[in-house]
C-alpha cells in the first residue's frame, strides 16, 4: 500500500483530518518532485526518498496527538500492532534507525556531491584548453593571408598548414566527446603538434621576405601566437592537475563506492611521451 492510499484509508476511518491528510499529501507530493540530476542521478534516491517520506509520515501522525485525540485511541488498529505501547516502541525504533542511517545518507551525498564537482572542474578545464586551441586554430587563417600577400607562390607551405589546421580540430573536437578516451587525447595532442610545426614552417617562410616580417599585420599576427601559445601551455598544465585530482578521487576509499555505484570513469591525460607534452610550439624566431 503506497502512502497515498494509507492517508485515504486513515482519513475515511476518521484517524485523521482533513487539514492533516492535506498536509501529507502535500508533503508526499514534494518528495516525488524533487529534481534528480539529469546528468548523474544518485543511485540511492529512491531509498533516500522512501526513508524521508516514512519519517514525515510518522512525524505527522504523532504531531496529530493534541488535535486528534481519537488517533491516539486507535493508532494500535493503524499498524495492526494490538497495543498502543506497542506501536510507541515501533515508532521508537524507526526514529532510531532513521538516525543511524541518516548520517550514513549525509555522507554517500557529501562524496557524490564531491565526486561531480571535481568531475566538473575536470570539464572546465578541458573547455579552456579547446578554447585556446580554437583561438590559435582561427589566427591561421589570417597568417595564411598575411604570408599570401608577400610569398603566394608558397603554395605547398600554406596548403599544408590549412590541411594540419583541420586535422587539429577535427581531433579536438573528439577528445569532447569521452574524456576518457586516452587515444583519443593522445591523437589530438600529436595533430595539435604537427599544426605547430606546419605554422613553424610557415614562419620561416617569412624570413626570407623582409617586408612581411616588418608588416603590421605579421607583426600582430606573431604577439596574438605568443600569447596564445602560452596559454595553452598552461590550460594543459591545469587541465592535467584537475583530472590527478578527479582520478585520485574516484580510486580512495571511500569515494571509490560511489565512483562505481554511479559509473564515474577514469579521465585520461595530456601524455609526455614523444613530446606532446608541449603543445606544438610555434618558433618566431
């Protein structure tokens, strides 16, 4: 019998009133609305939610006492107990068992709760180093101009550089996809770095014509790189310390419980190995 039918049951045999079945249902009502998150529901939820509906059913029977005397005459009847002294050490009980296990609940959400926002915090940080790989992906395009204006004849250097600038994005944007995905990260890392020497390549192209080395717009196209590159240094950096701390988290007891129960994965890492532990680093010099 779910709680709806109980609150009809005992306001049909007068044990409780109007305003105190309202208030149930109402009360009932809203712990069937509570929002789970649609991006990671906490397993436990549906227990959780049954315990505290229990407790307010409880809780508003026995504050029922004063105003409904006749549901202190046969509450023994409610729960088919046979005696009110009974029934008083079952509510006891329950209460106890709720406080015991309440802590117990406090925590599994204290973990899930932190579990998500270091997950979180991981996915922030890979934004910022895709944001910087797009921005660097959007000055090439007008590099590729400015070179083409002084040196259009270097047709093999600018068409190798768009096909490289291509091939970066399209691996970055799959690393979106499954930050878990260790080739995936792995893939991008190595396209990222052939952009960065295609657009070195480029650069030394410049070299040769003086004029555009000494044009305005080659001369702010080199500072918007620089800086660029620095920032995607860094990105890189901080996004490697966030997913340490995320899979660090997801492996220590206890965190490791709710890391299963809730499928948090493993997230991979910007690897140092065949040096891609830089992000394709453009020389201007």
């Amino acid at each position: 019998m779910n709680f709806e039918e109980r609150i009809r049951r005992l306001q049909a045999q007068g044990k409780l009133t109007s305003s105190q079945a309202a208030a149930m249902s109402e009360s009932v009502a809203g712990i069937n609305a509570l929002p789970v998150s649609a991006r990671r529901p906490l397993p436990a939820a549906k227990i959780m939610i049954a315990l505290a509906a229990a407790l307010i059913l409880v809780l508003l029977i026995t504050a029922g006492h004063g105003s409904a005397p006749a549901a202190v005459q046969h509450v023994d009847e409610i729960m088919n107990t046979g005696e009110v002294g009974v029934m008083n050490k079952s509510m006891m009980t329950g209460l106890s068992i709720f406080i015991i296990v309440a802590p117990l609940i406090f925590l599994v959400m204290t973990l899930y709760n932190g579990l998500v926002a270091k997950e979180e915090t991981v996915l922030s940080s890979w934004a910022q180093v895709e944001s910087n790989y797009q921005r660097r992906a959007d000055l090439v395009p007008n590099l590729i101009a400015t070179v083409k204006a002084f040196a259009d004849h270097e047709t093999d250097v600018m068409t190798a550089v768009t096909k490289a600038r291509a091939d970066a994005v399209a691996a970055t944007a799959a690393v979106g996809k499954d930050l878990g995905d260790e080739n995936a990260l792995k893939a991008a890392a190595q396209a990222q770095k052939a952009l960065g020497q295609s657009m070195s390549r480029l650069m030394a192209v410049a070299e040769n014509y003086p004029q555009l080395r000494s044009s305005d717009n080659f001369l702010a196209l080199q500072d918007q790189l620089e800086g660029t590159e620095n920032r995607i240094n860094v990105a890189r950096i901080v996004f490697n310390e966030s997913v340490n701390d995320y899979n660090s988290a997801i492996r220590k007891m206890p965190g490791a419980l709710i890391a299963g129960m809730a499928h948090f994965q493993r997230k991979a890492y910007f690897e140092s190995d065949e040096g891609a532990d830089k992000a394709g680093s453009v020389s201007f010099n």
